[in-house]
C-alpha cells in the first residue's frame, strides 16, 4: 500500500490539497513504513479558480491507494475516487501524526471539509 500525504515542506499537511507543492508518499508493508519519498505537485494550482490540473496531480500519485490532505475541493475529492484513490480529509496537522493516526484506523475523515 501507498500514502500519499500533500505536503509543502515534507512535515506539516497542506492547507489544500491542490495548492500543495508535492506529496510525501510512503510505501507500506504489514503495517509498517518501508520507504518514503517526496514527489512535486505537477499540475498545482497557481491560485486561481479550476486552474489546478487535477488529471495530472492524479498522474503523480496513481500508484498511490490512499491520499491525505488539510483540505480539498469536492471535484478533486470525487476524481480521486474515480481514480481508486481513497481521498481523506483530516484535522491532523502533521504527516507523520497523520500517517501514524491511518496505520493504527484512528485518523478521522472530516469530508465535511471538503468545499
């Protein structure tokens, strides 16, 4: 299994998922973290409305099965999904907190965040 967290900086989660500069991802195996790299947001938004490339961003992290993010619009949500992405939306402020939360199922999915 793979996580991918949106992240700016590698340790805290991004407020929006495709305004975030990359992902650290991490490879899973019997629940414990195998490897993890960072991988830049390719198709981000530049801030504007629906300027974010969701086909790309999506691209990116396909190999991915979960995605974790502070925030996220209700299409991005959606085309993961479609993707076979399972999207979360957390309170967690933290990638490593938020992984660790995912590994034990006690991470909180908060879709009412999604806008």
């Amino acid at each position: 299994m793979k996580i991918a967290v949106a992240s700016d900086d590698q340790k805290t989660i991004s407020e929006h998922f495709g305004r975030a500069n990359g992902f650290m991802v991490f490879e899973i195996e019997n629940n414990t973290i195998m490897k993890q790299e960072y991988r830049e947001n390719i198709g981000k938004s530049t801030g504007e409305c629906h300027s974010c490339d969701h086909d790309m961003m999506i691209k990116n992290i396909k190999d991915c099965d979960v995605v974790i993010s502070y925030g996220m619009g209700q299409r991005i949500y959606d085309d993961l999904l479609k993707n076979n992405i399972s999207a979360i939306v957390t309170d967690e402020r933290t990638v490593n907190d938020a992984v660790n939360q995912f590994l034990e199922h006690k991470l909180n999915n908060r879709i009412d965040k999604l806008h």
